[in-house]
C-alpha cells in the first residue's frame, strides 16, 4: 500500500522543523518534499503535525505477567503506538522475571499475542533479581533478550557484575544498570537536599548513584563490556560517564524526561506523584543533566515508563512505590 502525508512537518539535516509532504511506497519513504503528487497513493492530510521516524524506548516496565493490575502488555504497547512510539524494551522486574527458558518464553509469546508495537525484552542478570546467582545469559540471547539488567535494583555484589560483564561481552551484548549503592540509600524516599530537609525525610544522596556508576565503569573497562546506565540523575555521575568516554570506555547513558524538566525544587508539596527513583534532585544536578544530553555524555532519552495504581500512589510519600 502507498501512502502520501500531506501538509506535515519534519526536523531536516539542519536541525530545522519544515513543511514537507511525504510518500511512502510499498512500505518505504520514496520522497520528501513539499507538494508531492501520486497516483495509486492513500493522501493522509496530517494536517501540520510533526512526521518523524517510529520512536524506541529503551526503558519500560509493562508489568506482565505479576503486575496486571497496573498495567498490560497490551494497554502499555498501545499507549506507545499513541505516542510515537514503535519500538520498546521491556524491562525484567516481572513476577515471574525472565530469568530462565520457560520465563522467557511465556513472555515472548504473551508479546506475540498482545503487543501492538514491537517489544524487546531484557533478560535479568540474576535469578529473581536477587543478586546472587547469574542467569544463563546463552538461553536468555537465545529466546530473544536485548540485553541483560536487573533494573530496579542494582546489583551490588562487584564479583558477579564483573562476571555478568564479561559473560556479555563474549556474546556480544549490553549489561544494562540502574545504579544505588545500597548502602548509602538510607531508607531515603526523595533526593537528599532542601526537600528532604524541609520535610523531615530520609534524602538518597546523589552520591549513592554516582560511586556505583564509577564501580561499574572501571568493571566495563575489565570486561571489554558495552555498559548502559539507566535514568542518570546526578552531577557526580555526568562526570564519571563524560571521564569515561574520554577514555574510550564502551559506556553509554539515558536521561528520563523528568529529570530533564524538573527538580526537587520544582515539588510542591510532601505529593507521592513527585516521587520516582530516582528522584528529582537539586539545579545543579538538573543543569548538569541538560549540558550531559547537549554534549553527548548522554546519549538518548529514555521514559523509564512504570506505571502504578491511583491506590499504590495514595500512601503517602514515604510508602508509595
């Protein structure tokens, strides 16, 4: 089928947005101009909306199967197509987590029977995300995982991240890491700061996320391993990652929106909708973010979409997820 968009707008080689039509034959963009006639072509009037290639999210959790209740591989994907989106990557903190042949499978085959938009599962690097004993990374490629993280948590043992690392790099794969150090995470519920000291809560500091990441770097760099850090948050760790690329490391970043937009001091109130993790932290952490997507530190983008029910959110701040 053809297809001719007409009366759109799109970003061009100079970074400009302008108007253009466009063809699309057998499934391919033949043309970009303005004023495209054709015949034997569907005219789509977009009617001055943007026209852009399928976007990828490289960071969703869709909660199936365990967390149905929140979320379905079916309302997620659509949700995705709603907005642009094409392509996503599905992160591994379902119950039960990909973690093993039968787990892959069963969600391999819920997305082939539910998705609306392509779907590329992680495999986790531990078993349940527990931490202590690695997956069998071989299967996990095998059935079709993109790459392997035990994202919403971080693992903390340095020897089996040093394994996982090396174990991916004979296979040509990304270990992928949300980044705390445990035990500089303090039972905290929002960013260490003013907020926290306005309120009287428990504050993760920024440097709960920074030292984990250079601990994985300098890991990567032992391993040979393409190292993808999660949602970075803070200044310490913009640094840490612009080093490392300096020095050729195979270390690559996102950034979520809401850290680009926002900061603690952007919260109105002790409001759970404002809490995430990791949190909104301080203007210097949030200018820091900006400067690292502008410069190239950071790389892309990426939502860390995870959605929770209008109950879960009610708790208050220091119980909500």
């Amino acid at each position: 089928m053809n297809y001719l968009f007409k009366n759109g707008r799109y970003m061009n080689e100079e970074g400009k947005i302008v108007a253009t039509d466009l063809l699309v034959q057998d499934g391919k963009i033949a043309k970009v101009a303005e004023n495209i006639t054709a015949d034997n072509a569907e005219v789509i009037d977009v009617n001055g909306k943007l026209i852009a290639p399928g976007l990828v999210d490289v960071h969703v959790h869709l909660r199936e199967p365990g967390g149905e209740h929140k979320e379905t591989i079916e309302t997620g994907t659509l949700a995705a197509a709603k907005g642009g989106f094409t392509t996503i990557c599905a992160m591994p903190n379902t119950r039960p987590v990909p973690d093993c042949r039968e787990h892959m499978e069963d969600l391999q085959k819920r997305i082939e029977e539910k998705a609306h938009v392509n779907v590329l599962p992680y495999g986790a690097i531990t078993v349940r995300q527990a931490g202590s004993e690695m997956t069998d990374f071989e299967t996990l490629k095998e059935l079709g995982a993109f790459a392997f993280t035990d994202d919403g948590v971080g693992v903390q043992d340095a020897s089996m991240m040093l394994a996982a690392m090396k174990r991916a790099a004979k296979l040509d794969m990304a270990v992928v890491a949300h980044c705390e150090e445990n035990t500089l995470i303090n039972k905290g519920c929002v960013h260490e700061g003013k907020f926290s000291e306005k309120h009287g809560l428990n504050g993760i500091p920024s440097v709960c996320e920074s030292v984990h990441i250079a601990r994985d770097i300098l890991l990567a760099e032992a391993a040979d391993c393409h190292y993808h850090v999660c949602h970075v948050s803070t200044k310490g760790s913009v640094r840490v990652i612009r080093d490392a690329k300096r020095a050729g490391i195979k270390v690559t970043a996102e950034v979520t929106p809401h850290h680009l937009v926002l900061c603690e001091d952007d919260i109105p109130s002790a409001d759970p909708n404002f809490k995430m993790n990791p949190p909104l932290r301080g203007k210097e952490d949030h200018a820091a973010l900006i400067e690292g997507l502008l410069d190239g530190t950071i790389d892309m983008i990426a939502t860390d979409h995870a959605p929770h029910t209008a109950e879960e959110k009610a708790q208050g701040i220091e119980r909500a997820p």
